[in-house]
C-alpha cells in the first residue's frame, strides 16, 4: 500500500525564497517574494501564528519578533503544522533582535526596491501593496507617495480599518479619488489637502509626525487650521520640520513671521533649540494673557524668551508657591496654589492636597492635564537630583490612557532643557 506524502503549509510559496530562524523557544519563519508572509512557529511546530515583521530594505535588516510580542498574539492561531521542506536554515543565532540577512533581499526586484527605499520604515507593507496592488499602487507612490505611506498605514491612524484585512476595500481606495483616502485616514478629506500630501518628502515620513499633524487639523481652532493649511500650501517642499513645527503646538505658528518660520526648519543644529524656546513663550504666553509682538526672524526667539521670563517673574512675585518648574501648555497647568490644588484634589478624588507643603518646600509641583476628556494628575519631584517626571493618575487614581500619557511625556521631554 503506498502512503502519500504529508503536504507542508508552506508548499503552497512556490517559487518563493522560505527562510527560518531558530530561536531559543521558537521559530521565525519569513516567505520572500511574491508572498511577503511572517510566521513564528513553536519548535515542535504545532502551532503556528502569522506576524508581520519590520525590515528595513535599504540597510537589509529583518527585525525578529521579541517573545513578549509573541504572548500577546499567542492565541491568534493555534492550528497544526507540519514540517516543511526546501527551507533555509540558520541556526545557531545570537540573541539579537535585529539581523541582517542579504539572501532575502536579493531576491526582491529592483523595480519594487526603488520605490520602498524612498521611505524611512514600513518596508514590509510597502513591499506586500506593491505585489498586491500592482500599476495602480505604483502610479500612486509615483504622484503622491504620501497618501500611499497613509495606506499602508491606515490602521495605525483610524483603528476601524486594517491594511491586512481590508485589501479589497484599500484596493478601491487607491483607484478611487484620493481625497477619500485621506477621510478613511481620519484627514479632513479635500483636493487642498491632497495637493498638501504630494509635497511630503518621502524620506521625511514618520507616522508620528501624521498622527500630530491629523489631530492638529482636528482640534486647532479655524484661524489656526486656515493658518497652517496656507502655510503648507505656499511651501513648495514639505519635510519633517515643517510638519513638526506647526503640529507640534498650533499656537506657535501665531507667535512667528513667515520668514522666521523658513530661517526656524532651516536652522541646522540650533532647530531644536530654538523650537524648545517658542514652545515654552508661547506656553506662558496664553497662561500669563501676555501681549507678544510677531517674532520676525530665528535671532529674535531669545530676546523674546528672556523678555517673557522677565515679565512671568514680576506677575508671580508674592505667590504662595515657587514659580511652576515646568511651562503650562495647551492640555497641562500648573496648580500654582494651595487653593487649586485642593480644588483639583476634590474634583478628582485624589490625595494630592496632603503635599501642599512639600509644594511650598519646593520638592514637588502638580499639574492637572485635560486631554481629550481624560483628566488626570501629573506629579513633577523638583528636589535636589533635579526636575524628574513622578506619578500621572486618572480620576481615583486610576490608570490613563495611552494617548494621554504620550501627550504628557512628550511636554516633559520638550520642556526639560
């Protein structure tokens, strides 16, 4: 009697490069071209879970899932695998994250290569709507190479779609009008706002960057909106800078003339020092309702500073607590009084009042953040090893949101010169 041969899951990537890493518990497994599919296998292989790995094709890095990333996706999918052929093998790795392997690469065409590397990340992706979508992603990348970033990272800015789940509905995006895939993005969806995006320089793409930047446009007022979009309309190239300048703090760009705004993204190794010093003016500048004159160029931005430091030293002298250690900024105050903190304390349920006096001292501040109709308190230790971030609390000293917490990490990060 003749038995047949047990099929492997992965005879299914013909003519595809299959190679595997064997870590200290599990395997990593990676299918070429033209799949550009990611498994991670147990070492017995019975179960089986698909990941979608980081690679970097310009540097020919593949970055290997960590195992605390594998528990979070352990149940995704637990079918039965059996052995596979034709596979190759490198054993005998070290326990490094990140590797470099140029027989994957080289089997990559060039022709999907010389689009991928215009990106900063998001390489794998990039690779799997180029083989997926084929000419029509391709006319994309070559018009508007923005919106085709935004695509292949759509989950990551509106969390009711998914770029591997949602192919065929993408598929339609892409030949449809291109506006629509900046709604689908959570963009306000325009033709001005298109034209915007095909000035993005590829290079300068960080989903970081597009996130600010779409809740900026979301939550600025009209006039600071109307401002900003003129202002990326008129700019003939748009980099990481300018992106970053005016979603950073939409009322930055209020305190600065055009020109400063071109000397401030040009600036070389002083961008971000300068952009620390107008972040914190135009803090205290909507905290003290201070009068500010239009910065006119890059010099004027520390006379500016040092003049407003000045005035903020007047208007807090006889105040029951020492001057804030931190500037306020558009979601976090100071509580600058024993009155204010008690207040905040009864409002969210917390203890803080009890530290009144270590606030007097000058070993603490607290600051109260309003974000996206989260509350929270943030404690600030100002005692002798410096200005050091404490405890961030929601409402009964529950946990915050993530969202929240970024925004308060990244106050802190900017603020503390």
């Amino acid at each position: 009697m003749r038995h047949s041969k047990t099929k492997s899951f992965f005879d299914e990537f013909t003519g595809s490069i299959i190679s595997e890493f064997v870590r200290e518990d599990y395997k990593f497994i990676i299918v070429g071209y033209p799949y550009w599919r990611a498994y991670v296998t147990s070492l017995d292989k019975k179960f089986r879970i698909e990941v979608y790995p980081k690679i970097d094709v310009r540097n020919r890095t593949i970055e290997i899932p960590k195992q605390n990333e594998l528990k979070q996706n352990q149940s995704i999918n637990d079918k039965m695998i059996v052995s596979s052929k034709n596979v190759t093998e490198a054993s005998g790795l070290s326990d490094k994250d990140l590797i470099t392997y140029s027989q994957f690469f080289e089997h990559i065409p060039e022709a999907l290569i010389q689009y991928v590397i215009l990106f900063k990340d998001s390489h794998w992706e990039l690779l799997k709507a180029l083989t997926y979508f084929g000419e029509n992603f391709r006319a994309l990348l070559k018009t508007n190479p923005a919106l085709g970033y935004l695509i292949v990272n759509v989950e990551n800015l509106n969390h009711s779609y998914s770029f591997y789940n949602h192919l065929s509905y993408i598929e339609h995006l892409i030949a449809d009008k291109q506006k629509e895939i900046l709604s689908r993005a959570g963009f306000p969806g325009s033709d001005r706002l298109v034209k915007i995006f095909s000035k993005v320089e590829p290079h300068s793409l960080e989903i970081s960057h597009i996130k600010n930047l779409k809740n900026t446009l979301l939550n600025s007022t009209t006039k600071q909106r109307e401002k900003i979009l003129k202002i990326l309309s008129h700019s003939k190239v748009i980099g990481t800078r300018l992106i970053e300048v005016v979603s950073l703090q939409p009322s930055v760009i209020d305190l600065i003339s055009r020109k400063c705004l071109s000397e401030l993204v040009n600036s070389g190794d002083k961008y971000e020092k300068h952009l620390k010093m107008l972040s914190k003016i135009s803090a205290q500048y909507h905290k003290w309702h201070l009068r500010i004159s239009e910065i006119e160029n890059v010099e004027q931005i520390k006379v500016a500073y040092d003049k407003l430091k000045e005035q903020i030293k007047v208007l807090g002298r006889g105040s029951e607590f020492p001057p804030p250690p931190l500037p306020d900024n558009e979601y976090i105050f100071a509580l600058k009084s024993p009155t204010e903190m008690r207040s905040w304390a009864i409002k969210q349920r917390n203890c803080i009042r009890k530290f009144i006096k270590d606030v007097k001292l000058g070993k603490k501040y607290f600051y109260k953040v309003i974000y996206n109709d989260e509350d929270a308190t943030l404690e600030i230790n100002t005692g002798k090893d410096g200005i050091k971030m404490g405890e961030l609390h929601g409402k009964g000293n529950g946990i915050v949101s993530k969202e929240s917490r970024s925004v308060v990490n990244k106050w802190f990060n900017i603020n503390l010169v």
